[in-house]
C-alpha cells in the first residue's frame, strides 16, 4: 500500500456528496451516483420474500446484504463487494433487498435478512452471512437471531466494517473524528434516527458490541481501518464475542477508511483483506 493510493482514496471520500441532514431520497440518488450503481446483469430472485440478486458458484452460499445505514443502498451498490468475493471462493452468491428505513423501520430489515437466511438453511448447503457497514452489522445480528429462533448455525459471518453500537459510546467515535473522512457521531447519530424511529439504542439487535447474549455464534471474522469512527464497534464486539467463546477473528488495516475493501483493484490492502476475508469463507464451508 503506498501513501500515494490512501491519500488519494482519502480525498476522493472527503469529496463524496453525502449529506446526512439531506431526504432520504437524496441520500439515495448520492449513493448509488458514488457506488456506480447500475442495473446488474445478473439473475434476480425473491429470497423470503423480498427480491434479491445471484451469482453462480458451488459449494455453498454467502448470503450477502449490502451497506448504507440502514437508509440507502441496495444489491446493486454491493455488487463490487459480492462479485469479489464469489471470484475468489468459488461460491454462489445472493444479495438481499431488504426493507429500508424510514419507511420500514427497525426491525423490518432484520425480518427480511432472517427470512431470507431461513429459506437458504431448507436448500441444505453451508450459509455464510456477510455484508458491509450497516449489512455488515445485519450479518452479525442476524446469526444471533436465528440463534434465539434455533435455526441452524451459519458456517461464519464475515462483516467489513460493521455498524454494531447504535449508542455511539465507542472511544473511536471521538479519537477518530476527522480522521474518518466520511462519518462523525453526530451524523450517525442523526442516521440511527431513521432506523429506530423510537426504539432504545441499547436493544441487542442494534448494539451486540455493548449489550446481549453472544453464546453460540458462529465463527466471526471482522475487518476494519484504523481510519473510522465504527473502530471500536468491531474491537468491542471482538472482545465480548471471544468472552462468550466465539471464535472471533479481528482484523485490522492501518490508515485505511470505512469499508476499505471497496477499493479492490485500487488500493493494495484492500485486495489483501478480501483475500484474507475469502480464505476464512472457504474454511468454514469446506468443513461443512
């Protein structure tokens, strides 16, 4: 990795017209403007209910849900993510469009990720749940929640970058506060909004790094930057998981920004980690 690539990944975020105070409709059109969202050439399905996008691939499936607090994104804005992890496992991929806030508000996205997982266990091939920021956190929570539900145990869950305290009392919140060049905690805490419309931050499907049961989890890998305020999301999750006897795996990247792993191709770490994120996938589905 050299400077030149993270100064100029840094700048090009710093530029990225996201505004948090803007309608959601706004910060939708935004998103997938910077994504480069486009209709996606691949086949599309309903997953427990609610559509979805596959990709080709044998020996398992990584069900995959796509990141934007909750608020924005879709399939389409993960593709990048989805594509780069199907080509370096092998497996099938599909990546669901679950219900967005505000006009499905918590837990509607989390109802929609539990019904699609459950629909994936009936087909009988090892599940790996990932996903990035927002959809990096549904991953984490919705192993939890089939855990409570006693479903079957997904093979692992890989989350990059994951959003995983709505309370926003992590240190990194203040330390990392102009490092991070797309997100304070003042502008998360105005996006939780939208997602909770209500509901205490301290519930354990919103908040797992600070509070709830993480017993019985499947393995857990976790890959952040030093470069975000959503650091000790990850660093406190890890730490509670591997108490509660996960295994967990923290994997962290220097001086590098909020779902680094976009920037395959780009930045050389990112490439690093997804190759790192793909071995831990084929593990755990190989002994399946």
């Amino acid at each position: 990795m050299t400077a030149e690539q993270r100064a100029a990944i840094d700048a090009q975020l710093r530029a990225y017209p996201f505004d948090v105070s803007a309608e959601p409709a706004q910060m939708r059109a935004a998103f997938e403007a910077f994504a480069g969202a486009a209709p996606a050439a691949l086949p599309a399905l309903e997953l427990g209910g609610r559509p979805a996008l596959e990709w080709a691939g044998a020996g398992g499936t990584i069900l995959y849900f796509h990141g934007g607090s909750w608020i924005v994104g879709s399939p389409a804005t993960a593709q990048r993510l989805t594509s780069a992890l199907v080509r370096r496992t092998g497996l099938r991929a599909v990546s669901l469009d679950y219900r967005l806030a505000p006009e499905h508000p918590f837990p509607a996205a989390i109802e929609d990720a539990v019904a699609a997982y459950r629909a994936l266990v009936a087909e009988g091939e090892p599940i790996v749940l990932a996903g990035d920021s927002a959809g990096g956190g549904l991953a984490v929570i919705t192993a939890i929640v089939a855990r409570d539900e006693g479903l079957p145990r997904p093979a692992g869950v890989v989350a990059f970058s994951p959003g995983l305290d709505a309370t926003r009392t992590g240190e990194s919140m203040t330390t990392k506060e102009g490092v991070d060049p797309l997100f304070t905690r003042a502008g998360l805490q105005r996006l939780s909004r939208y997602h909770l419309a209500g509901q205490d931050p301290r519930h354990p499907w919103v908040s797992p790094a600070v509070v709830g049961d993480l017993t019985g989890l499947p393995p857990v890998l976790l890959q952040v930057g030093t470069n975000e305020v959503l650091l000790d999301d990850s660093v406190r999750f890890a730490a509670r998981a591997a108490a509660a006897g996960v295994d967990v795996i923290l994997d962290v990247t220097g001086d590098v920004p909020h779902v680094f792993q976009t920037f395959e191709g780009v930045l050389d770490e990112a490439d690093a980690a997804l190759d790192r994120a793909a071995q831990f996938i084929r593990a755990r589905t190989s002994r399946q």
